[in-house]
C-alpha cells in the first residue's frame, strides 16, 4: 500500500509532466494543487531533488519543473524515491527477506509473480503516460458535466 507521501509525490510529478516545457510551478502552487501544506510539498520535493528527479529555480520566474523529459521517467523512479521500495509484501524483496518460511511457502510464488508485473508496470509506465491519460480524464469529466 502506497502512503500518503508515494501518492502526493506522484501526483505532483504528474503535475509536473503536464506543463513541461512550458514553465515552473512555485511551492505554494504545487502545494495547493495536491491540497497539502507547503511544509509537507517541501518534504516530498526534497527527496525527488535528491533522487534527481526535479530541479529548483529560484527569483521570480523561478519554481519547480522536472529534471529529465517526462517520458524519460518512470513511476517505480519517483515511488522508490519517495518510499524507498515499492514491495508488495517483505518476502519478495530483492534486499533482504524477513520470513523464515519464505523458502516452503505455498503462497510466495503468486507473490513473486504479482511483484513482478506491477514492477513491469512501474516500470513501464513514464510521467508522459500518466499526463496524459490525467488530460484525457479530465476532458472526459468536463464533457460530462457539459451533457448534464
């Protein structure tokens, strides 16, 4: 389960993807995009600064913007930057396997095999991808309020 800090951070990427290229959003814009303090934005951009996935301009036209072409990035790049790894459970890390049992367990091939696909989709999946099926979300939304 992806926390609050995976999801916020996601979605500010995306954010992110949508105007690049065009210009910088500020923190307090970002912030207010993701209905988050400014405090908590800072943290998540912080670590995506780190994980060089983002940089800062700092002045008046200055802002965030991404640090690479949207289709250059992936999601499982933003959530292991944002929550260190995206496991489904501890017996399939590829780091370090916690459960005694993992060597007999009956159910940890299904864990394996659903590890894999949604790192297959993880890793898939680019911030372009997840722009534009956001875009086409929200055109969908607002011809349906216009049919109502």
């Amino acid at each position: 389960m992806l926390s609050t800090r995976g999801r916020y951070g996601l979605k500010a990427m995306i954010d992110l993807a949508a105007i690049y290229g065009e210009t910088r959003l500020s923190a307090a814009t970002l912030a207010q995009l993701q209905g988050v303090s400014d405090t908590y934005l800072e943290q998540l951009v912080s670590a995506l600064k780190k994980a060089g996935l983002v940089v800062s301009t700092r002045g008046a036209q200055g802002g965030y913007e991404l640090a690479r072409a949207p289709e250059e990035i992936n999601v499982n790049e933003v959530l292991r930057a944002l929550e260190g790894d995206t496991i489904l459970i501890d017996c399939v890390s590829a780091t370090r396997v916690d459960c005694l049992n993992a060597c007999t367990c009956s159910a940890r091939p299904l864990w394996l095999k659903l590890q894999n696909r949604i790192n297959e989709v993880l890793d898939s999946t680019t911030l372009k991808d997840m722009a534009d099926d956001y875009r086409i979300q929200l055109e969908r939304s607002t011809d349906e309020e216009n049919l109502s």
